[in-house]
C-alpha cells in the first residue's frame, strides 16, 4: 500500500474546504436519512461551531469533523465526514482524536454525539474510539433512527 501524506488542520466553519465537505456530508446524508433528513438537518447549522478540524490528504481535504459546546463540561461532536475515496486509511480516527485533544485543552470532560442507525460506518467508528450508548439527548430524544454516544476524556 501506498503511503499518503495527511495533516490534521485545525480552523473554523467559516473555512471554504470545511463547507465544501459538509456540502458531500449533506448529500450523503439526504440519501442515508430519507425522509428525516429534513428533521436532523435543522440542528446541523454551522454558525454556532467554531473548533473544526480538517484532514488534509495529499494536499487536498479529505474529511472533516467539529466540537460545539453542549454544556459547560461536555463538547457535542458534530460534522463528521471523510469522503469516498479517502475511507478505511484511518482518517476519521484521526480527526475524531484531534477533536478529543482539543476539547480536552478547551477544560472539556466529556464528548457526546448523536449519528444515526442508518449509518454503520460511524457506529464502528465511535465504538472502536471508545464511545458508549447513552440514551438519545435533547432534539433526539424519542428518534428512532438516532443512537447516541459518550465518552469522558
């Protein structure tokens, strides 16, 4: 196997490469979520993120992810993304750690993240990364497609 080049950028959602991302993040999830896509896109605005971090990959960006504050001790990740041709080269645990540090340096003890049932990719992901269920938080509260996760730092 080749090896490629990645660095992990940290940056903000105002960044041009971050929108480019989550505008794939979108599509996927529009054909993922069906019907609900509308319901979960509602609480996926960028305007309250400010701590993003993208994966560079041979000079292009390959994926993505953020923390926003959920309450004052816990980061809620967000914006999860690494893209087709990017997946399975360790990527998303990459950015998935880099988050983890920066909450961590932000006085953070806790990540939460909500995904949805119909992405099995994520769920691995997140267990593997030491994530736990815990019972659906907030807006997705009583959603049957969403299954959420925690993890103390």
């Amino acid at each position: 196997m080749k090896h490629i080049k990645m660095n992990i950028k940290r940056t903000n959602s105002g960044d041009h490469e971050f929108i480019e991302l989550v505008n794939l993040l979108n599509a996927d999830l529009a054909i993922r979520d069906g019907e609900d896509y509308s319901f979960y896109s509602q609480f996926n605005k960028l305007d309250k993120i400010r701590h993003v971090v993208l994966a560079i990959e041979s000079g292009k960006p390959s994926g993505c992810g953020a923390i926003k504050e959920f309450d004052g001790n816990t980061m809620e990740i967000k914006r999860m993304y690494v893209s087709v041709g990017s997946r399975n080269k360790g990527i998303a645990t990459a950015i998935l750690i880099e988050l983890e540090n920066w909450a961590r340096e932000l006085s953070y003890i806790r990540c939460i993240l909500e995904t949805g049932k119909k992405q099995p990719e994520a769920i691995g992901l997140y267990k593997k990364n030491g994530y736990k269920p815990i019972p659906n938080y907030g807006q997705y509260s009583g959603m049957d497609n969403s299954v959420c996760y925690e993890k103390y730092l």
